[in-house]
C-alpha cells in the first residue's frame, strides 16, 4: 500500500457546493487509480448519495458485510416503583431533557437528551436506568469504484455527534476491506455538515488537511473566516475552494484569506451542465477543469 490519506471537505456555510466538490475530488482520485471511500458526515441531512442518483437500501451485501449497520445511544429510563418524584434529577440536566409536572413522574425526552448520566447520578433512590435506543444508520453502497458510506440520524435527534463517529469508525474500518492487494493509494473523504457546531468538529478530527469550499459572497467570506478559525485550533491544514467563482466578488474572501495568511487553492466557475448535473442526481458523469491549476 502506497498511502491512505484522510481528507475532510467542509465550509462554514451551506449551499457552497461542498458536496459537489467531494463527488468532484473523489472522481478526480478514482481516475488517478486510487481506492476511494466517501463518507457522507452530514447526518442530519444526507444528500451524497441523491447526487449519485442513488438510494439508501437495505438488501446488499459487500464482503459479507450487511450494507446497513444500526447505530445506538443509551437513553435514561424511569423506574416508576423507586421513584418518590423529588424533582432533582431535573435540576441536574442542563439539556433540559427532563419534564416533570408537580407531584407526578419525570418525563424524559429522548430528542433533547445527550446521554450524560447526570439525571442518574443526581438521583437519591437508583430510579433512573439506562436502555439502548436505535439513534440512526450507517449505509453501505459501492457506485462504479466509489465506495459510498452515508450516515443518517434518526429525525428530530439532537445530538448527531455519535453518528458521525460512527460513520467516520465504520469508513475506516472498511479501509481494511478494500485494501486486499496493499498496493494502492486510498483516499478516505469525509464531507461535513455546514457549519462549526459539534458535528462539524467531530468530522474534522484527525484528518490529514481539509478543503474549505466557499462562494465569492460577503456571507461566503464571514463562514470561510469561522471555518478557517476552528481548523486553526484543532491544528488542520486547509485549502481553500471558491466555487462558482467568476459570480460575485472575491474581495472579500481575498480580505478573510489574508488575516488567515490561506489562499485560494482551486476555484470552480459557474456551469450550466454542472447545475443540470446536480439536480439530476448524475454528478458522477461530469469531469470539471478547475481554473486556477
Ligand atoms: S442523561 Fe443527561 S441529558 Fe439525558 S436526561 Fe439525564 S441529565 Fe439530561
Ligand atoms: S431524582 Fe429520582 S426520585 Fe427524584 S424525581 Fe428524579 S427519578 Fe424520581
């Protein structure tokens, strides 16, 4: 095996084209005749495989493996016998995950719950047990030589964050499965959520560098400023894509670039057959020249 690099492509803000970027690189890869894992880190919202023209199914198998691996978190469970509705368990969740109506039973709400025990923990009668909860999926899809890895939360979850490192365990993992012939590069792609929240973070971690894809907006520029700052303090390197390039101005993310000291690694100008592309869902038949290599 010559390299495995792990790349994450994210941006501050959404509707950059992030996603259209990773399919883009990950092609790009493919034609070099390395192996490529894409790992779609975006879990509350999924869209990958849409623009693969692909769907999440649950019948396949790959090396044995079942395509679609269930994801679960544990979640408090009242013990209604041991009980004696004093309301500190209440006190003690600072998700407020927990209702409580005067003199009746604590209700807990899953969707707002991050698993922390304090709830348990704060209890004076043990009537607080963990059970395990179905959170979300991890699916498994191979398109051409693309192998696909989408991870999906459950809708309304609140905290995705163990989605996400179980889509970025189970694409590592399959590193093992394809790399048979220990002869090939292999890129592993994770592409993230909009954003700098938790997700976001939780994707970024121990990858090799990132691309940051950006559009040549003012709300493009501040996003870029707050993804560029968060990938300082976790200490990863990152080039910068300005998609749809030749619309808007540049001036401000020249000015962003600047106070980061980064630069505008590839830039992708708008195309008419790229955005038909994307909304048929068949990115994949596309080959782009970027403009700046
Ligand atoms: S486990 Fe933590 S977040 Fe969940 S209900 Fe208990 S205290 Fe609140
Ligand atoms: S702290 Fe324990 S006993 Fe008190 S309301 Fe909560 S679950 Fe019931």
């Amino acid at each position: 095996m010559k390299k495995i690099k792990k790349i994450a492509i994210t941006g501050g803000k959404g509707g950059t084209g992030k996603s259209t970027f990773a399919i883009l690189l990950a092609k790009e890869f493919l034609k070099q005749g390395a192996k490529v894992i894409l790992c779609d880190c975006d879990v509350e919202c999924p869209n990958d495989y849409l623009l693969l023209n692909r769907r999440l199914k649950s019948k396949e198998k790959f090396f044995n493996l079942n395509n679609v691996k269930q994801v679960f978190a544990e979640f408090p469970k009242l013990i209604k016998s041991k009980c004696k509705k004093c309301g500190l368990c209440i006190k003690a969740c600072y998700n407020n995950a927990i209702f409580q109506i005067p003199q009746k039973y604590p209700v807990f709400i899953n969707d707002l719950c991050s698993g922390c025990g304090a709830c348990q923990y704060a209890c004076p009668n043990n009537a607080i047990e963990f059970e395990k909860k179905e959170i979300g999926k991890i699916y498994l899809d191979k398109i051409s030589d693309l192998w696909l890895i989408t991870g999906v939360a459950n809708p309304g979850l609140e905290e995705s964050v163990p989605i996400v490192k179980e889509a970025k365990k189970f694409a590592l993992n399959f590193v093992n499965k394809i790399n048979h012939l220990n002869k090939d590069d292999i890129y592993v792609l994770f592409d993230t959520a909009a954003g700098t929240h938790c997700p976001v973070v939780n994707a970024l971690l121990d990858v090799d560098f990132a691309y940051a894809v950006t559009e040549p907006t003012a709300v493009g520029a501040y996003d870029l400023d707050l993804i560029l700052s968060l990938c300082e303090k976790i200490k990863i390197p990152v080039k910068v894509v300005l998609n749809k390039a030749d619309l808007g101005s540049k001036s401000n993310i020249i000015k962003t670039l600047e106070t980061h000291s980064a630069k505008i690694e590839k830039e992708i100008l708008y195309s008419e057959k790229l955005a038909k592309k994307y909304s048929e869902g068949r990115l994949f038949d596309i080959n782009i020249h970027y403009q700046n290599e």
